[in-house]
C-alpha cells in the first residue's frame, strides 16, 4: 500500500515534484497578463514616480506585487491620489 504523497521508488525527485505539481507549464507572459487582468486582486507596493500629467491629474508608478514566490512588476496609474489601473505588468526575477 502506497501514501497519497510518498515517492514512488525508483523515481527522479525532480519527477515527484513535477507530479506534486511544483512545476508548471504556465507560460510567464501569460501568467503576467492574468495578473494584470486580475491587479485588484494583489496586494501592490508604489515605488518610484515615472511619469506625471497635470492636466489629467494622473501620475504614474512601479508598482510590485508578490504572489507564490513570484514578483510582478507594473505601471500603476493613479489619478486625484487613488490608485485606478495597472498595467504593462511583467514577471521579475
């Protein structure tokens, strides 16, 4: 009788892990552009100031994310002060 989660004999580790489902096969632009779809749902930091424009009262920043080990990187745009978009979002490494 074998446990649910025990290592099949014989088995490379990298194997058992990859079975484990701790590697995926999830293409990172692709997991980049869920996030950016999803932003509201990450818990973002503002970091250095990019860009400004008075007119709109817009102002535009780095912004990171960490998610399951990941770090995203992104434009947020804020505007009056509150935090309304991010986009260009990338993994970083």
């Amino acid at each position: 009788m074998s446990l649910p989660n025990s290592m099949t004999i014989g088995e490379g580790y990298d194997k058992y892990l990859e079975r484990q489902g701790a590697f995926s096969d999830i293409d990172p632009a692709e997991l980049a552009r869920e996030v950016e779809k999803n932003w509201e749902q990450y818990q973002w930091e503002r970091g250095d100031l990019i860009d400004r424009d008075p007119e709109e009262r817009e102002e535009y920043y780095i912004m990171t994310a960490e998610s399951d080990g990941i770090t995203y990187e992104g434009t947020g745009i804020y505007s009056c002060g509150e935090l309304e978009l991010i986009e260009n979002v990338e993994i970083k490494k």
